[in-house]
C-alpha cells in the first residue's frame, strides 16, 4: 500500500509502498478516508535528530477517519465496516489516565517512544492504518471524512481548550482568540456553541478575519501595534475574561497579557516558541490563571463528534489527494491554508 514516511529527520517525508498490515490480538486495521496535516506535523518532520524519542522510519498522520476493515481475534467495541475517527494519543494504556480516555496525560508518557498514530507509530496518511486497540476510535456514522478526520486533532484540542475555561464564561464575559487558523476557527464555533462568551477574533491576515466571521466571531482584527487597545475598548475598557492564544509567540504571547482583564484565564495553547516570564510583578494582570492544554480525551472527542453531527461545527479544509502530500506540506508551510489541510487516498 502507499504511505507517506519519514525517514530521515529535517528532511522531507517520502512516498513508499510499504507492506499491508494485519491486525493481531486486539488491534483494529483502518481502511483511511482522510487524514488531516497540520503544523503539528511540520514540527516532527523538522525535528532534529535526537529531539524526539521516535524512531525512525514511520509513516506521519494523527487526524485519522476511516472505515473498520478487519479485526484482530480479540479485539471488541467496534463491527467491520463501522465509519470511526481515531483517538491520537496513546499513552501507556496501564496508568489510571490512560484507564479512564485521558492518554494525553498518559503518566509514563515521558518513558515512551511514541505518542500515538503519526508520532512514533505508523499513522493515517497511508491506504491503511494499524489501531492498537478499538479504545482508540470513536464513531462518527455518516460525518463525511474530510470534516471527521481534523477533529480528532484540531477540534479536540481546541474543545479541551475551551473546556477548562468555561467555567469563567458566563453571559457578558468576552473571550479573545488569538489565530484563527485550523484550531482557531474551530475554537471560535465552539465557543459559540458551548458558552454564552462574546468572541473576539484576532488574525494577522485577511482571509482568517472572514473565516473567523463565518464561524461565528462577534469581531475580528488584525494584529497591529494598537490591538491591545482596540480589544479593551470592545470590552468596555475591563479587558477579555479568558484568551486562547493558538500562535504562541512572544507578540501573541504579549498581546495576551496585555489585553487580559485581573484575574483572568490564559490559555497556552500555540507552539510558536514564545515564552512567558512570570516572575515580573506588575507586567502580568493579577490574578490571572494560566493554562497549558494539550490536545484532549477520548471522551471529549466524542463529544466533539456529537457537536459536528448536530451541525454546531463545520471544517473549513482544503482536499489534496495523498499523492500531492508535498505541495500540501509547501503551501502548509507559507501560510496559504485555509483553515485545515486534509489528505484521501488517491
């Protein structure tokens, strides 16, 4: 079958046929309908050697939806032929986490090799992937892949994100998201979906400012000196009560400080390298809290799932066929997507 490999780190990943799968003891071989690319990716092909515990070569891919093909002899909890979206993290499968869908926070988590489909282990831009375990899938029915599959990764993370703030989004509290990219206009639907939050968009491009108003933002702007202010001013002067940075540079980074009200919510959730010294008094608003979720549980995904099927959540992606991988990786790479990139089978 054709796979899209990483063979060698930092450099680009390679077509190949590789070898079919079977699936042995509890594992679960998925024939793949989409498998979504994201920055995410980018850092693990330019990962230099020795940065990661992985091991080369596997085929890359964690926003994963397909079709159960065939069931190793002790697998249960999904029938061949059932439509699934994978679950992308996989912890150790032994710690109380893991016990309870929250592999993300798997506890041996550092002892591993791998992190799940895509980061370590074989994953979905290919023909076919090899599941562990049925643990590890979620149902989607008749959700079309290309919306299913960037859920696993881009939706879910952006609902855990969401969740851990919510409790502070009551009705006339505004949230300010910050990258409205593949995460970031997901994050703006499920704010809309979920809290009573007014949600304030912010984007260094144009056409991320339009996706954010089709997703449901209350108010866009670009990134410029004088956005601090702009945003308080939409706050009645407070400031926002909870920002989701999905960039994670120091200007976001900075821009989030300075537009958090006192004792407001500060979700880290972008990998742009910014960092955020604490031990300043007075630079920081008091009082406020700091996040740092990382993508989320198998239970949130099903939840993210239901969301999508009602029609509370719509992807906004762009299809390139397994084949044109690198041109997808190019344009990924130049800012030229709109919204999420997703990958089918040619």
């Amino acid at each position: 079958m054709r796979a899209l490999r990483l063979t060698a780190w930092g450099e680009p990943p390679a077509p190949a046929e590789v070898e079919q799968p079977m699936p042995r003891g509890s594992e679960v071989l998925v024939q793949v309908e989409a498998a979504g690319l994201c920055r995410s990716d980018l850092h693990v092909i330019d990962g230099a050697p020795g940065a990661l515990p992985y091991r080369l070569p596997f085929t890359l891919g964690h926003e994963v939806a397909g079709r159960a093909a065939a069931l190793g002899p002790d697998a249960d909890g999904v029938a061949v032929g059932e439509r699934v979206v994978l679950y992308g993290p996989w912890g150790c499968g032994a710690c109380d986490r893991c016990a309870t869908g929250r592999d993300n926070y798997c506890d041996r988590r550092d002892t591993l090799t791998w992190h799940g489909a895509g980061l370590g282990r074989d994953g979905g831009m290919a023909e076919y992937l090899l599941v562990p375990s049925a643990r590890h899938l979620v149902p989607i029915g008749d959700l079309p892949a290309d919306q299913a599959a960037p859920l696993s990764d881009a939706g879910l993370t952006s609902y855990h994100a969401v969740a851990g703030l919510r409790h502070a989004l009551r009705e006339g509290t505004s949230t300010v998201v910050i990258g409205v990219g593949g995460l970031g206009h997901l994050a703006v639907q499920i704010l809309r979906a979920t809290t009573t939050s007014r949600v304030l968009a912010v984007d260094v491009r144009e056409d991320a400012l339009a996706l954010a108003d089709r997703s449901g933002a209350d108010f866009g702007t670009l990134m410029r000196p004088d956005t601090a202010r702009v945003l308080r001013a939409r706050t009645g002067g407070a400031g926002a009560d909870a920002v989701l940075d999905f960039v994670g540079t120091a200007e976001t980074l900075e821009l989030a400080t300075g537009v958090l009200r006192p004792g407001g919510e500060l979700a880290f959730v972008g990998s742009g390298g910014g960092c955020l010294t604490v031990s300043k008094p007075g630079v920081l608003p008091p009082g406020f809290r700091l996040s740092l979720p990382f993508w989320g549980t198998r239970p949130e995904l099903a939840e993210v799932v239901t969301l999508a099927r009602s029609g509370a959540l719509h992807v906004e992606s762009e299809r390139f066929p397994l084949s044109a991988a690198p041109e997808a990786i190019g344009r990924l790479r130049r800012g030229q997507v709109r919204g999420r990139t997703v990958l089918v089978p040619d």
